[in-house]
C-alpha cells in the first residue's frame, strides 16, 4: 500500500510540474526529485536569485506534498524572502502577507522573529522623508515595536531598536516641520499643540533645541510670554551651542521688561 502511494505521488508531482514548467521552461521533475522534500527544497534554492517565481514553485510543492516535514517550514519562509528580496511595492506586500502567515502557522518557531522582523523591513525600507507622508513610518514603528517586545533576547532585537531611532526621527521631525507650519502662518494654538506632542512623544528627537525654540515663541507672540520663558530657558541650559540662543536671551529679556499686567479693578 505505501508503494503504491509513492508512486501515486511522483505520478501526480511530475504531471504538476510538467504543466507548471511549460510556462517556466524547465523540463518535467524526475520522480526521485518529486518523492523528496529535501530535493524539491533544494530544487527550489538554486532558483531563488535568478527565478523567484520558479522557485517559489519548488517551495510550494514541498509544502503541499510535505505539510508536516521540516522543509515545509523552511519552504514557507524562502517564499517569503523571495517576495521580499525582490523589492518592488507589490512584492513587499505579498511578502510581508507570507511573514505573517509563516508566524501564524509556525508561532514557536525559532524564525519567528526573523519573520517579525522582515515585516517590519516591507514597511521600514519604504518610508519616506519628512515633510512626505509618513503611514510605511507609523506601520514600520509599530511591527518593530512587536520584535522588541515579542523575542527581546533575538538577534533581530538589535537591528529593530536603531530601526525604531530612524523612524521616531523622522516622524518627530515631520510633525515638527507641520507645527513649523502653523507657526508660519502665524496659527500659534495649532503649532502649540503640535510642537508640544513632538516633545511628549520624541524626547529622544535630535531638534529638540529648534522645538523649544519655535514652541516658546509661539506662546510669546500669541500674546502667552510667561508660558513662553520656561521653554526659551530650558534651550539656553540644555542647548548652549543652539543657534537660537540669542534670540531666546533676547526675548526673555523683552519679557521681562514689560510692564506686569494691572489686576482688573474692583467694581
């Protein structure tokens, strides 16, 4: 009975092949390859750069051939990193697809993290600048955020953090640039709000100075000076080489010199 169900296997892998390959180009399996998973996998390897979707071909018959077979797993997660190795928009999409659905299907395994963090890499190697839309930023932040706090001891716990650094950088910096904006255009409660989130949620933001500097004088010319000294102060001491310190000294001291408000009369 077994022999009779290898057979039937080889029979129904090499007509696969042999139809799936008359668009690919290669000729139809030989049945030792087609009755073997390590074979079908390693089939699969030596396409990986020059044919993806040959490649992914190989993988995906050792995962429906094979299901519970060491190289099932390993062809799940090679069919990812063909997506991804790619490169190209829709291929991070579908690679990004295949992570999650390996972590899904093999939640214990030790690529898991591996695959976390790839996800991340199809959002991380996508984002844009400051000042252009940051969505791949927020979705990068947040799949990292997930290797840091789902597999803390891996190896790709590293790499996660200094990712994290680029896209907190450049999501404060864009948000500083929007409440920039505001202060332009002379709307100071809008750059308030927005200057103000920057130093909640970045406080590791490398233009930490220049939002001190925009965010006290948003309150100073929206007519809220003594909001606007704590902030002017707190750049003069922890940012001494700013090039907005003489302006903040400067300011202050016209602050200071302006006549305290008259208590409203009693009637």
């Amino acid at each position: 009975m077994k022999k009779i169900v290898v057979v039937c296997l080889v029979a129904w892998a090499t007509t696969f092949f042999a139809a799936s390959c008359r668009k690919a180009g290669p000729a139809a399996l030989a049945p030792e390859i087609a009755s073997s998973d390590e074979a079908l996998f390693k089939e699969g390897e030596k396409y990986q750069k020059k044919d993806p979707e040959k490649a992914r071909l190989y993988f995906r018959q050792v995962i429906d051939s094979f299901p519970r077979s060491f190289y099932a797993q390993r062809a799940k997660l090679a069919i990812a990193d063909t997506y991804f190795n790619e490169g190209d928009e829709g291929n991070m999409i579908l690679a990004a697809t295949e992570f999650q659905d390996f972590i899904r299907t093999y939640p214990i395994s030790p690529s898991a993290a591996y695959a976390q963090y790839h996800i991340a890499r199809c959002y991380f190697d996508k984002i844009l600048k400051p000042g252009r839309d940051q969505a791949k930023t927020v979705l990068a932040l947040a799949e990292l955020k997930k290797v840091i706090s789902i597999y803390p001891t891996s190896e790709e716990a590293g790499p996660a953090k200094e990712n994290i650094k680029v896209c907190e950088e450049y999501l404060a910096e864009h948000n500083f640039l929007i409440g920039l904006q505001y202060y332009k255009g002379q709307a100071f409660k809008a750059s308030t709000t927005r200057l103000n989130e920057v130093l909640t949620n970045y406080p590791l933001y490398s233009g930490l100075d220049k939002v001190y500097f925009y965010l006290a004088d948003s309150y100073r010319q929206w007519t809220k000076p003594e909001q606007a000294i704590p902030y002017y102060t707190k750049l003069i001491t922890d940012y001494p080489k700013s090039p907005f310190i003489k302006k903040a000294q400067a300011y202050i001291k016209e602050i200071q010199a302006r006549p305290a408000p008259k208590p409203p009369e009693k009637k």
